[in-house]
C-alpha cells in the first residue's frame, strides 16, 4: 500500500541543498554545532529531539531520532518517558487554549 509518508525519502533530505546551496550549507553548520555536547549531553539533545518530532509529529524525525538516541546510549524506557513528555506539554497546550474559548462563549452568551 502506497503511502505520504516513505521512509527511504528520509535519505533523500540532502537534496534539499539543490536550489539553496548557500541556505544549506548555513543550516547544516548550524544544525550540527546545535546537537554537539554543550550543557546538555548529546544523548538528552537526541531525547529532546525525539520529543519534539512526537510533537510536531514527523514520521522521518521520528526515525531519526529514535535511531540517534539508541546511538547515543538511550534505552526503550527513556525513549517512552520523552514521548509521554511530549504528550502531556502537547495535551495540556491543547486544554490551555480552552480558555480562549470560554472567554469567547462568556462574551457571546452574556
């Protein structure tokens, strides 16, 4: 079955270099000097990562950053925890925007 989303487009994400090449080469330098060791170990940036791709939800981070953060030494336990974070941040951002919507119900039905 045939789908949007194919993981081998994944391997393709350097093409995007083609058109842009200046624009390119200005975010990978950027993108690899923000997932070095700093403050935050390169393994807690990858968990970090994998979160995020849950939140925004893109199946080709998804992968990478499940891949990156087995590489970098994270385990099945720490990979459900950072989705489970992500989640909650996500949920509780919905139900926040709940208020926006009883400050409009309060306005209109009063």
């Amino acid at each position: 079955m045939d789908t949007y989303y194919n993981p081998k487009d994944l391997n393709k994400f350097a093409e995007m270099n083609e058109g842009a090449p200046v624009l390119w080469e200005k975010f990978n330098a950027w993108y690899t000097e923000v997932f070095k060791e700093g403050a935050l170990s390169e393994r807690e940036k990858a968990l970090i990562a994998l979160a995020v791709a849950h939140a925004v939800q893109c199946p080709y981070c998804i992968d990478a950053y499940t891949q990156a953060s087995l590489e970098k030494g994270a385990d099945l336990e720490q990979m459900t925890e950072a989705v489970h974070v992500a989640s909650a941040i996500r949920g509780g951002a919905s139900l926040v925007h709940g208020v926006q919507m009883r400050n409009v119900n309060q306005k209109l039905t009063m």
